[in-house]
C-alpha cells in the first residue's frame, strides 16, 4: 500500500480548515499533516511538514494565497498547490496559472470531486475549475496568436479534448478503452508538441489556437 497524500489546509477561517479536514480525513489515502490560517504561516508550516500538497485560501491576511503559492513555488516546486476561493474569479488566476500552479477551485465545490482533485494534481495532472477555465480562455483569446503547434495525430486531438474536461487520465483511459498508460504517453506527446508544461495551459492554448472547441 502506497503511503496517504500528505496535505497541508491554509486558511485563515478556522470552521473552513477544520470542516475541509473533516471532510478530507474521511479518505484512507490523505492525510491532512497541518493547518494554519495566514499565508506566512502556511509558507512556514509548508517549509517544515513537506506536505505533497497545500491547499491555499487565495484571500488572507498577513500574506495572502498568491503570494504565499509564488513563494512555496520557488522555495520548493516539489509540493503541489491548489488554489481555493470562495469568490468570483479575478485576474490573479493569470499570474498563478502562468506560473505553473497545478489546482484551481471554488469552496463551493463538491467534496467528492476535491477529493478527486487533489488526487489527480498529486498524480501530475492539473485541475483548473470550469469557471477559471472560461476567464483564462477569454483572456488568451484577446491576445495575438502564435503559430499553431506541430501537428496532432487525430488520436491525440481526441485525448486533447478529454484533457479538457475534469476527467482524470485513468477516466479518459476507461472511455477510450485503452490504459491509462496509454492516455499519459499520448498527453506526453500532446505537451512536448504544444510546448506547454502542463495540462491547463495545454488545453488553454489548444481552445485559443481553435484545436478544441471553448466550453
């Protein structure tokens, strides 16, 4: 048995923290190692735990989220970060996206589907919320394009599409019956083609260059 997804809740509401580690801690496999309600508390707590990853509150006081994820991004890329909000969506998804965070999510969301979430970041895939998904794209549809990729074969242009749904890789590998092996080599291909580091922007990119229809 591998060992439980070490997790790290930054917040500053404690009934948020307490209620995301209630919920959190009713799966065999994540472990929630810490807590703490500031960015500069998290960023300190991360430093000393080496969670696999943080979930951040993007609002807080002291250090908010974004500053808190830009600085755990540079002090140790290893840990996971997945952004959390409870209001709309603003511009600073751009600079956290660009970055190479891995999760964006609202508190509304369902706790199944961030336990998903969280697996699925862990495992080296990206999760950006339907909602931040639409903002990016409208964004990078006002800017100038670049020359489109080299080609996708037509069965990387499918895999392409299901990259653009919450859909894990082991999901995908069930609709297209094949291995979930297989699905990871073909979104391999798909990002070193697109030259993107990662799923988000890859699909981003594809729904700007018109490879993928917008949602």
């Amino acid at each position: 048995m591998s060992d439980p997804i070490r997790i790290l809740i930054v917040d500053d509401h404690a009934v948020v923290r307490k209620g995301l580690a209630m919920v959190l801690r009713l799966e065999p496999d994540l472990e929630v190692v810490g807590e703490a309600e500031n960015g500069q508390a998290g960023l300190e707590a991360a430093l000393h735990l080496h969670p696999d990853i943080t979930l951040i509150d993007l609002v807080m006081p002291e250090m908010d989220g974004q500053a808190m994820a830009l600085a755990l991004r540079k002090s140790n890329p290893k840990i996971k970060i997945m952004m959390l909000t409870g209001t709309e969506v603003d511009d600073r998804v751009f600079d956290l996206v660009a970055a190479g965070i891995e999760g964006y999510v609202l508190k509304n969301i369902e706790p199944g589907e961030l336990v998903r979430a969280i697996r699925a970041v862990v495992h080296g895939e990206a999760y950006l919320h339907p909602d931040v998904m639409k903002k990016v794209v409208s964004r990078m549809h006002s800017q100038p394009q670049h020359p489109a990729p080299a080609s996708l074969t037509p069965r990387e242009l499918e895999v392409l599409e299901w990259m653009a749904t919450p859909n894990t890789y082991r999901q995908i590998a069930a609709q297209l019956s094949v291995g979930e092996e297989t699905i990871r080599s073909h979104a391999k291909n798909i990002l070193e083609k697109m030259k993107q580091p990662n799923r988000a922007q890859a699909v981003i990119t594809a729904m700007r260059l018109g490879l993928i229809e917008r949602s």
